[in-house]
C-alpha cells in the first residue's frame, strides 16, 4: 500500500498545476519522451497485430513437490507447433500449441490456473483464447470451456506484457505513466549482458484502473523486461515478469523471439520466503508475421453463460459428517461435540468463506476449531488464510510449517486483492499460536468420535502429505493419491500405492474414500482400480 500511495502522490505533483511539465521530483523523469522513443524504436505505430510461432515449454506453477528454496516449477510439458495472434484493437489473444495429454489444461503459462479436479486434457491440440475479459479453452475439437473470470483477467492483462502491448497500453486513459531511472551493475543487472553500469528507464503505468505494469527500456530505447504484479490466494501479490530478447525486424517492425516468464520471485537471497519465483514458461518464437489480423472472434454461448464460482452443494455422508463439494475440489466437515473439524481449504476466500457459512448452518454455535490441510498445492490451499481469519487452528504436517508461516499465513499487506487477514490480521498472527504441526500421528477428538490423521508415506505427490480417517464411520479422507472425478489414470499409480501402503500399514477398515477431487467412493472400487492399473503397468 505504501508504494501505491507514493505513486499517487507523485501524480498528484505532475498534475496540481506547480509543477511544469518539465519539472518532475527527485528520481523521476518524464515518460513521455521514453515512451515516443521506444515506439520509434520498434515502430509500435505501424503494428495492428502480430502472429509469432515456435516452440516453448510450460511449468506447474504451485506444484513443487517439496517446499524448497530456489528451485524452479516442476517442468511438466514441452508446447510444440506454438502459434500466439495478438490483435490489440479488438483485444484478442488466439494461442494453440500441441502438447501431451493427460496434463490439466489450465496447467502453463499462467500456473495460477492449474486447478486439480478439472478435466484433464484428452487431445493433443490445445486452443486458448480471450476476448476481452472472457477466455476459454478448447482441448482437441471439443466444446469451448470457459476460465473462471478472476484467471481470464490475467490472460487479458498478459496480451498487453509485450514491447507493442505494453506502448499501446501507455497510451490508454487511465494508464497514467510515470518514469524513473536507475543503474543496473553488470551481474546485479539481468539478462546477462550488461559489461559495464548501464543507465536504465523504468515506465510504470496502471491497467484495467488495478495492475500496475513496469517497462525496464534500455540505452538503446528498447524494452527489455516487463513486470506487474496479480493477485494469487494462496500467496497474495504476486510477480509476474517477462523478458524477451533476439528482436528481429519484420517490414520494418521489431519484435523479440526469446522469451521466458518469472512467476513469483526469482531470487535465493531473500530467504523468508520459501517459494522464490521459477520460471513458468518460455520459449523461442522465431517465426513472426505483422499486420495479418484474424476475423473478430465471437465468445460462444457456452463460454457468455458460464458462472462462477459454481456454489457449493451439501451430502451428509455419516451423521454430522458432511462433503461440501460444487466445485473442482471437496472440503469435508466433520462434526464433535462441541466444535467442528474441517478438511481441505481449496479454492480462494470467497469459496472458503461461503463453505464456512455452510458450515455454521449445519452445526450452529459450534467453532470450526480444526482445519486439516491435506498437502500444500496451491489448489489445495487457497482458502487457509479464511479458516485462520475465523478462528481455526491450521493442522499440517511439520514439513509444510515454514512454507505456510513464511509465505501464506503472513500478515503482509496484499495490495491487488485484499482478503480479509491482510485487511484485518488477527493477533494470533503475530504470535504463533496458528498450527498444529505434526510428525507422524495425531487425533482430534471429544472422547466420543475419533478423526486420526496421519503422514502418508511412502512419498508420492507431493512432500508432507496428510490423510485422516474416522474409525467409527470407516471413512478415509485424502487428497491428490485418488481422485474420482475422472476414471483412474495411469499417472496416478505411485500415489495410488503410497495410499494403499499406508492404508494396510495402519490397520485401517476403510469403507469409504473421500476425495478431494471427484465423489466418495467404496474402498473395493479403489482396491479395484489399483488392481487394473497394476496388471496394466
Ligand atoms: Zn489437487
Ligand atoms: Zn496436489
């Protein structure tokens, strides 16, 4: 917030009418000029839309399978035959690339779309495309399914983080450009070839009236780096930063061919963060075409009628053990006598917040005082920061500790979507009282019911993995080592394993597996599956 509010004072300065238009505060500089000559450079004015292809990679962005420092998102698939088509006019982005299926199709470029629980990709063929602040994916010559509006925003936002893009959008009312320079040393300044200090310009503007995005130009007025910042729920304020390098001339227009994006940050200095910013995606483009623009892209019915978040729905499993389910991934409430248990967080505040009131009206009076986090995905932790916010005590295992105390359930500030702890943050915050961090076993109980949660091991998924299990009722809640929303895969084997070893390892009489992505299921239907996959594998 602080940063914002400087900036706006900086503006009030430019505009109050004391300051000519020459005169800037100490720092800052004029944008105007930086701005005109970058577009000279490149010859912004003459491109109306671009077509650039080639090949690229993708990572999961929120799915590293330890929480370790400085390690890059686990690189899960090569983006073969890609094509992008920007038309900035009627602000469109068409992008379709081939890819091995089996992958979740939000699953690259913005990882703030992996979403487990989704269907996964069938085709190889994979279209993406937004139109304004609609996008949708087509996975082979399937039906048109629509991005959940808050991913569909960045989608958009990202057709602007290009050189063009980005001197188009300067131009726009409300972008409000402000600019400053600075020195980038050799090895302190990026992309490897600064020999000697080079003074460099910064142009910050403001888009869709909330992200700010920021243009590193260089000597040679051409920009080399372009960063903003969008909001995630598991970790706030979060980095996205593209660079793009090789620019060729097209009649008479530059545009790069190298490009790779940061999402988080990329650094192993700051270490009070855990998840320090890997690079998401990348690639090499080097085919461009200038000035072909597609036919206006008309959003199908399909895509217009969509609504989310889809609400949450209620079955009663066992007397006072309940799914809440309705979305691409279950919590599960289990009621004590005189406070609750809840299973799994996933989704964002607004999904967590309305399974919270479904909650209260299900066991009134009663405090939700435990949250169980099967494992920290991203998909899996979004809503943790609402069951803090309400009193929960967060149940993890001792592994995932530092990762959520350092960079998820902080009391920093979040400026582009504020949640309810960063507005409001409870004392307990600040005092540690927030976990139950266990090792191998532990047990919530009211001396009547039982709920035992256990570390799964072996390690398959991910690091850290908790279940738990109602003795009484015979029900095992897990997350990620079965999902039943799609038939069983291949890929999920090893977990498949690893649940079915721990399972037989702790005695335990399951009846029914809850998942957290798709419906419970018999324990036989699991013990079924495993036996097909095995004989198959
Ligand atoms: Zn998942
Ligand atoms: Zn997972």
């Amino acid at each position: 917030m602080m940063r914002r509010t400087f900036i706006s004072v900086v503006l009030i300065a430019l505009t109050a009418g004391s300051a000519t238009a020459q005169e800037f505060p100490p720092g800052f500089v004029d944008p105007a000029p930086l701005l005109a000559a970058a577009e000279v450079e490149i010859n912004a004015a003459a491109l109306r839309c671009i077509s650039f292809s080639g090949n690229g990679y993708n990572g999961a962005v929120g799915q590293t399978f330890e929480n370790a420092v400085n390690i890059d998102w686990p690189r899960i698939g090569s983006l073969s035959n890609y094509t992008r088509v920007i038309n900035w006019n009627t602000e469109t982005s068409i992008e379709t690339f081939e890819r091995e299926p089996g992958l979740n199709p939000a699953s690259w470029k913005y990882g703030l779309g992996w979403i487990g629980g989704t269907p996964t990709q069938q085709a190889r063929q994979q279209t993406h495309i937004t139109v304004g602040g609609q996008s949708w994916h087509i996975d082979g010559d399937g039906e048109p399914v629509a991005i959940p509006p808050e991913i569909a925003e960045v989608y958009r936002l990202d057709m602007w983080l290009n050189p063009h893009g980005f001197l188009k959008a300067a131009r726009l009312p409300g972008a409000d450009p402000v600019a400053f320079w600075r020195w980038e040393q050799i090895e302190k300044g990026r992309d490897g070839n600064v020999v000697a200090p080079v003074k460099m310009h910064v142009v910050a503007i403001t888009m869709f009236g909330k992200y700010r995005v920021d243009a590193t130009i260089n000597p040679d007025n051409q920009i080399q780096r372009l960063k903003t910042t969008v909001n995630d729920p598991t970790l706030g304020d979060f980095n996205i930063e593209h660079e793009s390098t090789n620019q060729v001339t097209v009649n008479g227009i530059k545009w790069p061919t190298n490009w790779h994006s940061h999402q988080g940050w990329d650094d192993n200095w700051q270490f009070f963060r855990q998840s320090t910013g890997h690079n998401a995606y990348g690639g090499s483009f080097p085919d461009i075409v200038a000035n072909t623009c597609p036919d206006p892209v008309t959003v199908p019915q399909a895509v217009r009628d969509a609504s989310f978040p889809a609400p949450v729905t209620v079955d009663e499993m066992a007397d006072g053990v309940y799914r809440l389910g309705g979305g691409p991934a279950n919590s599960y409430m289990v009621e004590f006598s005189d406070f609750v248990a809840v299973f799994e967080a996933p989704g964002d505040e607004r999904r967590s917040l309305t399974v919270i009131e479904e909650v209260v009206k299900l066991a009134p009076g009663k405090p939700i005082r435990w949250l169980i986090s099967s494992h920290p995905h991203f998909d899996h932790i979004g809503g943790l920061r609402s069951y803090l916010h309400i009193g929960s005590t967060i149940v993890t295992h001792m592994s995932n500790l530092e990762f959520l105390n350092t960079d998820v359930l902080t009391y920093e500030s979040r400026t582009v979507e504020p949640d309810i702890v960063s507005l409001w943050p409870p004392t307990e915050l600040s005092e540690g009282y927030n976990y139950e961090a266990i090792q191998e076993r532990y047990t919530i109980t009211d001396d009547e019911r039982l709920l035992h949660v256990y570390y799964v091991q072996p390690l398959q998924h991910v690091s850290g993995m908790l279940m738990a299990f109602l003795p009484e009722e015979g029900i095992a809640f897990q997350a990620d080592l079965f999902d039943t929303h799609e038939p069983p895969k291949a890929a999920q084997l090893p977990a498949m394993r690893s649940l079915n070893t721990q399972v037989a390892r702790m005695g335990l009489d399951v009846g029914t597996l809850a998942p957290v992505h798709g419906a419970p299921v018999p324990w036989s239907e699991f013990v079924s599956a495993l036996r097909t996959l095995e004989a198959q594998n």
